[in-house]
C-alpha cells in the first residue's frame, strides 16, 4: 500500500467518524433497542438456549477443573514424589478432558441450530415486510440495496449468533469462576494478575469506540455497492446503447473505494484487539513467573507453592482469554448490530394502510367506475387535481398527455396503491375505500410497457394470473394471447425456463406472455400501460389482436403514448399537470381542435418525417 493510498482513507474515514458519534446517546440506545429486538428471537427457543447455558456451565466449570488437578498432582505427588493415587488422579484428569470436549461441542450444535432458526424467522420477516410495504417505499430506494438487507446485513447477524453468543456468556462465566479459584488460592499473585486488566480496558475502550462506527459505515457502503451493482446489472442494454461503460466503472470504482477504505480501517483497527491482547498475556504470565517465584523461594513455598503457580499461569491465561475473546466478540457484536439495526429499520417503516374497519371483500364486480372530484398529492405537491370522469361496464378509457401529466397516478389510484385525499373513486357505486386492496386487485389485470418475467418455465409464468391453472387453461389463454405458435416452437416448449429478463425470446413474445397471464386471471379491470410501444408491426399486429379478445367485455383503461393505439377508446382523456383539459371520443377530441388534435397532428407529422 503507498504511502497515498495509507493517508487517504485515515483522512476521510475520520471525517466520517466525527458525523457519526455527534450523537452518541442515540447510539447507545438503538444498541440496546437493537439487541433487545435480537433477543426477542432467540428467546422463541428457551428450551434449547436453557440446555446451551447448562452446557456452557458445565464446560467452564470443567475448564476451571483441569488446571486445579494439575497443580494438585504436582503439589501432593511430584513434589513429595507419592505415586500412590496419582493414577486416579490421572484417569480424572483425562476425564475432565474428555466431558470439557462434549460439553463445548454440544454446546456449539445446538447453537447452530438455535442461530438458523433465529435467523429464519428473521428473513421470513424481513421478506414479508417487504411485501407490506406502500409501492412509494420501494419507488424512492434501490431494490440492491433493500436486497442487501435480506442477505449481507442478516447473514452477519447469523455469523454472530454462531460464534459469540456462546463464546461471550462462557468468557464471562470463565472470567468470574477464575477470579474466585484465584482468590482462594494467593491474593497475593490475585492482585498481580489483575495489574493489566486496567491496561486491558483502556485499550479495547480506544478500539471498540472506533470500530463501532466504522461497521456502520461498511454495512451502508456494502449497500450501497450493492444497491449499484443491481442496478447496472439491469440496466446493462441501456449502459451499452449509450456507450456509459466507462461513467458506470468510475462510479462503481468511487462506491468501491468507499467500502474499501471503511473496510481497511474496520479491520485494521478491530486487529490491533488480538496482538494487544498477547502482548499483555505475556506480560501476566511473565508478573506471575516472578511474583510467584519469589514469594515461594523467601516463604519456603508457606505462601505459594509450586503447583500453586503453575495453576495461576494456567488460570492468568483463562483469565486473559476471556478478556480476550469479550473483546474480539464486541467487535463482532458491533458489526451484527449495525446490519441487525438496518433491518429492523425496514421492519419499522410505515406499512401500506391497512384496510378500513368495515372493508368488504369484492368477490365480483361489473367494472363501473367513476371519479368525482378527485384530488392527490404527493409529498405536499398536488397530482391529481379534482379529477372527475365514469367508465361504464365494459367501455374502454384512455389517458394521454406528455410525461407527468398524472396517467399512470390514476392507475394507482384505481389499485390502491395510493390513497387519494379528497373526492371519492367508487366501484360499482362503491367506496373503493371500502373494499379491500386484495380482493379489489384480483379484480384487475396489468399488461404494462415493462413486462416482467419470473425465473421458471413459460407454463409457470403465465400460471401466475391464476396459481391453481390447469395446463390446458394456460394453452387456451396462451392461444388466445397469440402466443401458441412461438411457444411450441421452443425446444422445450411450455416447459421452456425463463429467466426474469426473459432471454431468449423477443420483448413482443415477452408482452404475449404477460397477455396470456392476464387472460388467464379473467379480470373484470384491466389496465394496459403503453402495451405496444418499442414492437415491430408484425408483432403489434399480434399484440392488438390479442388485446382486443383481452379487452372485450372488461372495463379497461389505457395509458397512451402513441395515440393511433386509443383511436377506438369509448372516452379518451386528456391530461395536463394532474387536471383534465380535454375530454370525449377521438373523433369529437379532433373535432374540437384543441390540445388532443395539436398532439395527434404532431405525432402524424413525426411518422411522416
């Protein structure tokens, strides 16, 4: 590493490090918060933990054991050379050994299996939030970085669970066990080993205070990469089309630089713990080499004996390898809460609104629509704009106006997913308000711009309008999607596995098959977002034909770029800055001459040029 490259990250890592504890008791207290929420998990297993603890005892209790027989044995046998027991003695000592081994691996196989568990329940939460949260919280996030809270931030979570719970309650139990034994035995060579305890503490103060930060900021910026890499993963065409490579790279590199510095210092750091650690065990071993030596040699062994400090060298280095390892887990402990603490972030963001008290299921409908008056904003800047229109049961309406207008907001609205804040949207001369999200969308259809395929087979794809599908209902709806032909093609046919960006077939075969899904549903609503834009003819040929079986009988509404697609719209709407400036059927619309005849001359005037 240059010389550059050491400063560089010291320098920024340490701007960062003062924005992050200008609030250190807020801090402290999301920790608690945090690792409370944790233990609300694991406490869902008490019987297992109950035995893991028992085990634990039991192993640090043995722990304790081994090195007090040894001094036994060089004390009351070698010393006065008495063989006679010192072979029981021995045969204890093997199994002390033996029962200290099963103890610590019972232990650990059961806490493996309580971590996955917790750690199951966690994801399984975590997802399902996921699925309760309002589409706003993921239209204003990365989907890489939400994903990176599902995987990084809880796998570590996981590998702290594996390896500390266990390793911080046995040091603590090791470190109080030790101080007693040691007491009994010599004060005295007590209070010199407890000399670099002191030491111990101010340095993993210094430490553990920089290392905390630090795992925030590498948790973020793991994200954060994350988030990025997602990202241009699925945008690639788009990077290529405009020749970006070399902007994305950068700016990967930058985010890389990031997490790298944070890294670098996180870890760096976090192993200063260990070498501090060595330095002063043998400091404790080299204390009790002497202190003990001498106070045997000008006492005659009245006030230490030789087997006596051979059990404090033993019990100095148990006494420091908790210290030891508490400290190493605190580091480990820092990085699982900062992940931990970005999931029970997303666990605490605002659900989509629940369904009002006396909501009703809607288990069909005619499809008769009407807006009155409708108004919506979003973050404090109005949308929709006392909005007024009826689609009747079965008629066709059709939106259009440049970018922002507010087309696809009333989409939205008619789905729920948002909520608007004045006027009334009824269904069937309901409250849409008063009828359920779930069974109001099971009403409806999508058949969007952007089609979106699951990774499996094309016979599961289209399944998912409808998961109880036979296969001959998924080849009708695909018959009369026009998708068949393509289909049987395929070398696998339906059974043909998909990816989600749909590889391997054209994005016209790829909307036919979101067709066929939406015919298979058999929605009473169905909303097309731009169904046809970026086909070749032959294709949208298809497509319009398909659409039309798709469309007939069902009340449908359409969001329109390109305004041959609406010619044949019952009512086609016009929209301008969330308000309705025109409104009527295509021919009255170029009738009235007015902004619709402006746009609709403009666009013939473009297929001309």
């Amino acid at each position: 590493m240059s010389n550059k490259d050491w400063k560089a990250p010291f320098h920024y890592e340490k701007i960062k490090l003062d924005s992050v504890q200008i609030d250190k008791d807020k801090r402290a207290k999301n920790m608690g918060a945090t690792l409370k929420r944790i233990w609300a998990y694991l406490s869902r297993q008490k019987g297992m933990l109950f035995l893991v603890i028992l085990m634990v005892i039991f192993s640090s209790g043995l722990g304790l054991l081994g090195p007090y027989l040894i001094g036994m044995a060089i004390d009351d046998y070698i010393v006065t050379q008495e063989t006679n027991g010192l072979g029981t003695l021995l045969v204890g000592l093997i199994f002390v050994f033996l029962f200290h081994s099963l103890a610590i691996f019972l232990q650990n196989f059961w806490m493996i299996g309580i971590a996955q568990n917790t750690v199951f329940d966690l994801r399984k939460d975590l997802f399902e939030q996921f699925h309760r949260l309002p589409i706003s919280y993921f239209d204003k996030r990365q989907h890489g970085e939400l994903m990176s809270r599902l995987t990084n931030d809880i796998d570590n979570v996981n590998n702290t669970l594996n390896q500390s719970v266990i390793q911080i309650f046995s040091s603590v139990l090791t470190l109080a066990g030790t101080l007693i034994v040691m007491l009994i035995l010599s004060p005295i060579l007590t209070v010199v080993t407890l000399v670099i305890v002191p030491l111990m503490f101010y340095a993993m103060k210094w430490i553990t205070s920089r290392t905390g930060p630090l795992y925030k900021l590498q948790q973020k910026h793991l994200g954060e990469v994350n988030g990025y890499v997602e990202e241009i993963v699925s945008g690639q065409h788009v990077v290529k089309t405009y020749s970006q490579e070399d902007k994305v790279i950068r700016a990967f590199e930058t985010r890389n630089a990031e997490l790298k510095r944070t890294g670098f210092w996180a870890q760096m750091i976090a192993g200063l713990t260990p070498k501090i650690m060595n330095m002063l065990n043998f400091l404790s071993f080299g204390l009790i080499a002497l202190a003990g030596g001498l106070l045997a040699i000008y006492s005659n062994q009245e006030l230490v004996t030789v087997g006596i400090i051979v059990i404090f060298t033993e019990y100095a280095r148990q006494f420091t390898r908790p210290l030891n390892e508490l400290s190493n887990q605190f580091n480990i402990l820092l990085s699982a809460i900062a992940g931990a603490e970005r999931v029970f972030n997303v666990m605490d963001e605002e659900k989509e609104e629940r369904d009002e008290e006396n909501a009703r299921e809607l288990t069909e409908t005619a499809g008769h629509v009407i807006f009155d008056e409708v108004q919506f904003a979003y973050e404090k800047e109005t949308i929709i704009d006392r909005v007024s229109f009826e689609a009747k049961p079965g008629e066709t309406v059709a939106f259009v106006g440049h970018t922002g207008a507010g087309k696809t907001t009333i989409i939205n609205l008619i789905s729920r997913f948002y909520n608007y804040d004045a006027g009334k949207i009824t269904l069937d001369g309901v409250d849409i308000k008063d009828i359920t999200r779930s069974s109001l969308r099971k009403q409806m259809a999508f058949v969007l711009q952007d089609t979106f395929l699951f990774h499996g087979t094309i016979r599961e794809n289209i399944r998912y309008g409808k998961l109880n599908a036979t296969d001959k209902e998924v080849e009708q709806a695909a018959k009369d999607a026009n998708a068949h032909d393509f289909i049987t093609k395929l070398p696998n046919g339906y059974d043909t596995i998909l990816d989600q960006s749909g590889s391997g077939i054209s994005q016209g075969q790829k909307q036919l098959l979101t067709i066929a899904r939406a015919l298979i549903a058999s929605p009473s609503i169905l909303i097309l977002d731009e169904a046809t834009s970026n086909i070749d003819t032959i294709t949208e040929l298809k497509i319009q034909e398909a659409l039309t079986r798709l469309m007939e009988g069902r009340t449908s509404f359409v969001i329109a770029h390109r305004l041959n697609t609406v010619k044949e719209a019952d009512t086609i709407i016009m929209l301008e800055y969330g308000k309705i400036i025109e409104k009527g059927s295509h021919d009255e619309l170029i009738k009235q001459k007015g902004a619709y005849y402006n746009l609709h001359e403009s666009q013939l005037l473009e297929q001309a040029n």
